[in-house]
C-alpha cells in the first residue's frame, strides 16, 4: 500500500472539498435541510461529500461518509481498510458563520486510524498526520502549494506539537455540546490543577489544538459519530498523544458495528 500517495490523495480531496465550500460559505445560499436525525445539512455538505468521494474512489478502498446511505455492518465488517470522511464537520457552525466547521478524512486499517486529515477551509489551514512520518500543520495553505506531493507540502508545514510549554493547564470542550459528566470530569481537573483554562470551539479543531499543543486535553462524555472524530485522533496519536476510551482507558475503535463513538479523552 503506497501510503505517500493515500495521504496525497486525502490532502487534495479535502482541500478540493473546501474550495467547493468556500464558494458556498460566501453567497448565503445554503439550502438547508433537516436529516432523519434532526440534524442540518446544506448543499455545501452534498458538494463537499460528491467532491471528496470522486476523488477517493480512485483509491479502491471503500468509503463510509456521513452523507451517504449508510453500509450494513454485514458489509462493512469485512473491510480491513476504509475511508471514514467528514464532508462538513460543524455543520451548524457553517449556518452561523462562526467559522468553526472542518472537512475530515481518515484512513483506517484494522480499526485503528493511519491516517488523518483535517482541513479548516475559513482559516485556509491543514492538519494532517499519520503513522509513519508525524502530524504537521499549514497555515494559508492555498497561498502557498499548488503542487500536493508530499515532499513539497512537508517543506510549507510546521510539525506538532508547536506549543511546547503552556501556561495554564488547557482544556478543549464544545461550544455546543456538554454533558453533565464532561462538566464534572472538567471540575476534578480544576481541582487537580492550580491554574486552568476552558477553550470552547466547534467540530474536529477541538482535537487538532491538543495535537498542537496548544491545549492539553479534551474530554467527551457524549456520544459523536465515528467521522467526526476518526481524522483528528489519527493526526493527534502521531504528534503523540494518547487517545482512550473515557471508561476503559482501551484505544478507540473505528468502523464498529454502531458507527456511533464512545466516551473519550485526547490528551498530551
């Protein structure tokens, strides 16, 4: 399996992906609406999803993508290797404008994350990591390649962690979303330690700060899908660090029956 060119492959698409967005974000006309599961979609998510599988299918590997029919586990249990794709991550962030959405895609082998690409279109930045050679990250990256090989990309980007030290012990929650169990699992940190500091921000940027180094840890108490997370764990286990289970402590588990996360904490 030529991994250089499978994270080549997932850098473009999801670059390809939030260019389509971009376009979308700028006119206001989102053409909302409301799936089986009472959560939005808009055209920029159906561009964003018919754009990123046009370019992976190329790949031969299958694709679970939360815009499409989803695959009985019958089907789907006896694929050792899968794309798990984000189209829009932050979906009602999209509809506010606060700029906080993502496109992820993750390549997962064995259930476990190989490769992770996160692209925050309204910043122009990329995350991705992987495995074999670390997690990285460009900003402005559309004012700067326009050749996606990796070598070239690897010459524009900055390895994480970026942030060595911090001043505070920093803590990831969502902006939307928080449990009663997240609340009480961030108070004994409080507790734990003197100084402390909250950042709320939406979608798969809240696991790329921990990657960065720019926040120490991120618990979730909630349940998410598996692309909503699968691409940030990837990048922040190869800028080192841990990703669990919140109640066994056991590594995260991708394309499972229910296609529905556990409970988890990303730390450094």
């Amino acid at each position: 399996m030529n991994y250089t060119k499978l994270l080549e492959n997932a850098i473009y698409a999801s670059c390809d992906a939030g260019y389509e967005i971009m376009n979308i974000y700028k006119t206001n006309d989102f053409d909302i609406s409301t799936k089986s599961d009472s959560s939005p979609v808009t055209r920029a998510d159906i561009a964003a999803s018919n754009s990123i599988i046009s370019h992976l299918q190329a790949t031969g590997i299958p694709i679970i993508c939360e815009e499409t029919v989803e695959i009985p586990y019958e089907k789907r249990k006896f694929w050792n290797t899968v794309w798990i794709v984000d189209p829009i991550d932050g979906t009602k962030n999209f509809i506010k404008k606060n700029n906080e959405f993502t496109v992820n895609i993750a390549l997962i082998e064995n259930q476990e994350p190989t490769i992770g690409v996160v692209y925050v279109p309204a910043y122009d930045t990329l995350y991705f990591g992987t495995s074999r050679i670390g997690a990285f990250c460009i900003q402005d990256i559309s004012k700067k390649i326009d050749n996606f090989a990796i070598a070239n990309l690897l010459k524009h980007a900055t390895q994480m962690p970026f942030v060595q030290e911090l001043a505070e012990y920093t803590i990831i929650a969502s902006r939307y979303h928080r449990s009663a169990d997240t609340n009480n699992f961030i108070i004994g940190l409080q507790k734990q330690h003197k100084n402390t500091r909250i950042i709320s921000v939406g979608s798969s940027l809240k696991i790329c700060l921990v990657a960065s180094g720019e926040a120490h840890i991120y618990p979730r108490f909630e349940c998410l899908s598996e692309w909503d997370i699968a691409a940030g764990d990837a990048i922040a286990r190869a800028s080192g660090c841990t990703s669990v289970q919140a109640h066994t402590k056991k590594p995260l588990l991708y394309n499972k029956e229910s296609l529905a996360s556990e409970h988890f904490i990303i730390s450094r």
